[in-house]
C-alpha cells in the first residue's frame, strides 16, 4: 500500500471518529426540582374547657348560684397558640411582663356560681385571666376587664393576683391547655365541689385550687 494511500485511510478513520464522537447523544440536564414550600405556621384555635356543677351538692348555697335550676357551669375560654419549635420561656412568653395566658383575645373565666380560687373569693360573674410569669415564680390575674384583645391589661382592673404552683413535665405539650379537675373523693353533703386549676405548655405546668364558695 502507497503512503498517500496509508494517509488517505488514516484520515477516513479520524474523520469517522470525530464524526462519531459528534453523535454522542448530550447528556440530558435533569429537570430543576420545585422548591419545597416553606411549611406555614399553625395559626392560633380557640378552646374552651369546663367543669359542671350538679347543684344538689351545693348544700344550701342555692342564692348564691343565682336561684337558676339545672347545672351550674365554670369555664375558661382562650386562645390556644402552638409551639412550633419555639422556646418558650423568655421569648414568647416574657419574663417579668404580664402574659396573655393565651393567644388573641383575652383568656376569658365565666362563672355561674360563687367560687374561690387559691385563697381569693370570686363573686360569680365574666373575669379575664392573664399571668405574670417571673424566675422566682408565677402569679394568676384575675382581671374585672372583660371582653378585650389580650394584649390590652389594665393593672386598675385587677381583682386578684393568685400565686401559681409549678411541675417541670417529662413530655412537652405542644398546644396550651387548661384543664378543670375535679377532686376525687366521692361529693357529700359536707363537700362542696373543689379541685384543681391547671394550665400547661412546653415543660412547664402551673396549677392552684378551685372550690365552690368560700
């Protein structure tokens, strides 16, 4: 075989290379991926707990619930916000600062029958709740204002400040709640209905007691 030939050949074999190199399908750039949607923040429910009275244990309190047959009712209403992750104490809930116990409007108590909570007499009637929470501990308000957005406290209005006990709880509660409970040793007639007014959120429980009359 002639040089020119030889060269000829080669330049075929090259040239069907680099032709074959062109052909090689690209690969194929993934699609770009959505971006996941940023999770929107629970927004604040409103709840409600309550404990029922049978008037038959009243043992002769019968003015003081307003002469009204049937059930008596205790009830706290309030705005239930969420913890989404946060920390708690010291950023959403403010030391030294009266706290709304609550989200939006105010944390209401509405009460059919005369009641003591802790060691305070509370004629029956509407109240607001609110707390001051500090590090040597946490005081219950019980406010003669009624019907506000929670952030609106007027010290002038106050009819109680209750001190608070506190538990450190092994699980965290994710959502405020308050619970009314009921004492559990059976109802006499020398016993007028009591138990204990809770309220939790994170780790933290605080609490007092309840009681029918003084």
């Amino acid at each position: 075989m002639s040089t020119s030939r030889c060269l000829v050949i080669a330049s075929l074999v090259f040239v069907g290379a680099k032709l074959g190199a062109q052909v090689q399908p690209v690969p194929a750039t993934p699609a770009q991926q959505p971006r996941p949607a940023i999770p929107r923040a629970a927004q604040s429910t409103r709840a409600t707990v309550e404990a029922i009275i049978d008037r038959r244990w009243l043992n002769g309190q019968w003015m003081a619930t307003g002469g009204v047959a049937g059930p008596a009712r205790i009830t706290i209403a309030y705005g239930q916000p969420h913890s989404r992750g946060r920390n708690l104490l010291g950023t959403v809930v403010p030391w030294d600062s009266v706290w709304r116990t609550g989200a939006n409007q105010a944390t209401q108590l509405t009460t059919e029958l005369d009641i003591t909570v802790g060691n305070t007499f509370i004629p029956r009637g509407i109240y607001t709740l609110f707390t001051l929470p500090t590090r040597t501990g946490w005081k219950l308000i019980v406010s003669r204002q009624v019907l506000q957005w929670g952030t609106e406290y007027d010290p002038a209005q106050d009819l109680a400040r209750i001190d608070l006990r506190s538990r450190t709880l092994a699980e965290p509660i994710e959502s405020l709640t308050f619970w009314l409970v009921p004492a559990v040793e059976p109802q006499t007639s020398q016993t007028l209905p009591h138990g204990a007014l809770k309220f939790a959120w994170g780790n933290l429980e605080l609490s007092t007691d309840w009681r029918v009359g003084r």
